[in-house]
C-alpha cells in the first residue's frame, strides 16, 4: 500500500498470477517482447477498489525487465528490473 504524507490510501498493490492478467495486457507484452516470459505479475488498486494499472517483471532472453501498463494495457514505462 502506498500513502501520502498525511496518511491517506492512495494505491494497492496485488500479486496475481502471470495467469490472471488480462488478454489486453499480455497481448501488449507479447507485442512489445514476443519471446518473454511474465515472472511476477501486480495489479494496482485505487483506493476505491477499481484498477488503475498493472506492473509485470519479464525475463526477455539475458534481460529482466519491470513494465509498468494502465487498465486497458497500454505500456507506461518499460525499466531493468530491480533485484
């Protein structure tokens, strides 16, 4: 969970499974690296409750990347993953 500096809710983050994530993101990363395989998966909630995004680690041949994508899919930022 993230929060501001006031203490208010302003994100959630979920582990799902690789499995779980919808068609418009795994097709979006199948796109964007055809060869990867999805390691982690995280959905992230708005306080409400409703999807805002999802962050996937890839490992993509030698590289392990972090891709961060809207609800509907859109890839936001691509990064080497942190370990």
């Amino acid at each position: 969970m993230t929060y501001s500096a006031v203490g208010a809710l302003l994100e959630i983050e979920e582990t799902i499974q690789p499995d779980a994530l919808p068609p418009a993101v795994t097709d979006a990363i199948k796109k964007a690296h055809p060869k990867a395989t999805v390691t982690e998966a995280e959905k992230t909630l708005k306080p409400d409750g409703s999807v805002s995004g999802y962050e996937v680690e890839i490992k993509d041949g030698d590289k392990e990347l972090e891709i961060h994508l809207d609800a509907n899919g859109k890839i936001i930022k691509t990064k080497a993953s942190e370990d």
